[in-house]
C-alpha cells in the first residue's frame, strides 16, 4: 500500500473542487454519509481524539451529497467523480501544471517515489520524513525544510542507483574474466561452437540465444509460483543475470551510467518541481 502522504499524490490534493457546505440535514433527507455511513457532524466513538467527523459537502453540479472526510480522501485517491452517479466533479483551480501532473503519474516515478518510506525506515529517519510529508500536504512546511524533504527522495534513489551500478560492474568483470578464459566476448557462442556449429562474432546472435532461455526460465518461474509451495529456486537469479547480460551486450558501462545520470536528473526536477508547487500557495491557501 503506498504512502498516504507520498509525492506524486500532491497535484491531487492541491486541486480546489465546487463544492457547497450543508447543515447537518442534507438536502437529500439523509444524516448519514453514503460512504462511511457514520451520521455527519458526529463522531463513531467521542472519546477518540484522532477520528475526525463528516461534514455534508454537496458536489457541483450533479448536488449528490458526500462526507467531507470521505472526500478528501477520494481526491487524495485522484478520484474526480462522483460514486454516485460518476459526472465528473467541477474542477475550481488546480495549480500543479497538466505536463507535470503527467510527469508524476508516470509508473516509472511512482515506483522509485514508493521506495522512499522504506528507505526513510532503513535509515531509521521514518518518523521525520511521515511529519515532513503531512506537513507538505497540510502547507504547513517552511521553505527551509523544503531540501530535507527533497533529499530524502533523492537519497533513496542513490541508494538504489548505487547497487545498480555495483550489480553492472560485477555482471561486466563476470564475462570479461569469461572473455579472457575462453577468448570471445560472447560465451553463449562459444558453446555453440564447441556444439560445431559455426557461428561469427555478433552480439545480436548472442541476444538470439540469450532471450529464448530467459524466457523459458521464466515459464518455469511462473509454473513454480503458481505450486504456491514457497519454494525459491534457482531459475529467478538466473533469469535476472540474463536479463542484465541481454542489457551489456546492448549498452555499454559507460551508456548505463549516463542512463542512470539522466534517471537521477529528470526525477530531481520532477520531485523538486512538485515540492515547490507544494508550498508555492501556502500564505495564501
């Protein structure tokens, strides 16, 4: 489940709605909040100090009536219809800009954004960066945290860009020290070879071999788990070094590692981007 207060969830909740507050009795003829059921303006349970009641929100222009918790939430979810009848909910203003909103919403941003909290809770920092989120969220951040709250997006992606890097530079050494014991820098062809079958020096036969058994591993892969035994075997591990074995014979170190640059590039502007836009209406909300 990702985090309730994770980055690319900002251009959502910074959206501003058509909405009307109600009295207690909607116009529906209805107390209670068609999602959480709970009757609005009073709490499940008075004692607890976290719950946080519903207060009737008529919705322009289809006037179905949601709780006010309810939903925040279903923005926070970038859901803009209603659950009723599904018209679109009219949109007031909305800050963050189309192109970056596409840019956070990519799974390629969202899969490295999600990888955070769990960072944070390596580094025993999760509980600085959960109050540095909400804040975010609640414009309530000062412009002075706004590189603590940066950086540890940023630090969690070096992590992961550091053992990338650490797992290409042993995949590299593997088959040059292959390249010195056998004399090819294509092992898959040498085999072939001893086989009698007379293949040239080309990276792209080597590929033609290289995929083929990945892809069979793989259907092993998937047989094995859906056994539902538990049972790791060895065809995963060997899957991934074929993988990263087809991606050096079609890049270069040096390639990967400008890749990898640009990677950390693009995502520090989109992650810095959103933060700015963040706080950029926090005087005036």
């Amino acid at each position: 489940m990702a985090h309730p207060h994770v980055i690319y969830k900002l251009p959502a909740a910074r959206r501003k709605y058509n909405t009307r507050e109600l009295s207690t009795t909607s116009e529906e003829g209805t107390d209670t909040c068609l999602v959480c059921y709970r009757i609005y303006c009073e709490k499940d349970d008075p004692s607890d100090i976290h719950e946080i009641a519903c207060v009737p929100l008529q919705l322009q222009p289809c006037k179905h009536v949601i709780g006010s918790e309810c939903f925040a939430k279903m923005v926070q979810a970038d859901m803009d219809a209603c659950q009723v009848c599904r018209a679109k909910i009219e949109l007031l203003s909305n800050p963050v800009p189309a192109w970056l909103e596409t840019a956070s919403s990519w799974s390629w941003y969202r899969l490295f954004a999600d990888y955070t909290p769990g960072h944070a809770l390596k580094e025993e920092k999760l509980n600085t960066f959960n109050s540095l989120s909400k804040r975010l969220f609640d414009r309530k951040l000062l412009p002075g945290e706004t590189f603590r709250m940066w950086w540890f997006y940023m630090d969690s992606l070096s992590a992961w860009t550091r053992v990338v890097l650490i797992f290409a530079l042993i995949i590299r050494v593997t088959f040059a020290l292959s390249e010195w014991v056998v004399g090819t820098p294509y092992v898959e062809l040498e085999m072939l070879r001893v086989l009698g079958v007379r293949l040239p020096e080309s990276r792209y036969l080597a590929l033609w071999i290289d995929f083929p058994v990945m892809a069979m591993l793989f259907s092993v892969t998937v047989r094995r788990n859906a056994g539902g035994d538990g049972t790791v075997g060895w065809e995963p591990f060997t899957m991934l070094f074929l993988m990263a074995r087809m991606f050096t014979l079609l890049i270069s170190i040096r390639g990967f590692a400008l890749m990898l640059a640009l990677n950390w590039f693009l995502y520090a502007v989109i992650t810095g981007l959103l933060i700015w836009y963040g706080i950029e209406g926090n005087n005036g909300r």
